[in-house]
C-alpha cells in the first residue's frame, strides 16, 4: 500500500505501509512503515527527508521489536 499526497509544485509527501506475515504462523509478522517528504530547492536540486519504521513482534533474543531510521539527502539532475 503506498499513498501519494501533492503539495505544491516545489513539495511532495508519501507514506506507505507493509505486513508480512510469516506463511507458517500468522501470529510471527514484520510490519514495515515509511513516511517522507520530497522538496525542489533549485530546477535541479532536491531535498529529500524519509521516517523508517521495520517492527517484527518476535525479535531474536537482545534484540528491539523497532528499528527506527531518519535518512535525509540531497539529489541533484543532470538533465
């Protein structure tokens, strides 16, 4: 499932969200999360800031349930 929302011109925003449930045992499941927004700093140039959230409700053993990252980067067009 991905949504995508426009914002004017210069701006985008998105999010999507996944499920994966293990075939054997519903109960054991990976959900996967992002959320980002996407802004023109120049005809060339973007900047780009994206929310990672991968959740698996039965973790190996000293590990979290959640692994949260905040990526951001810049993108440049040679066209």
């Amino acid at each position: 499932m991905q949504t995508d929302f426009q914002f004017p011109k210069r701006a985008r925003s998105w999010q999507s969200a996944e499920f994966i449930p293990a075939v054997e045992d519903f109960e054991n499941y990976f959900l996967t999360f992002q959320i980002g927004i996407e802004a023109d700093i120049t005809k060339k140039a973007k900047l780009r800031v994206v929310l990672y959230d991968d959740y698996t409700n039965q973790p190996a053993n000293g590990r979290k349930a959640n692994d949260i990252r905040l990526v951001t980067g810049l993108s440049y067009s040679f066209n």
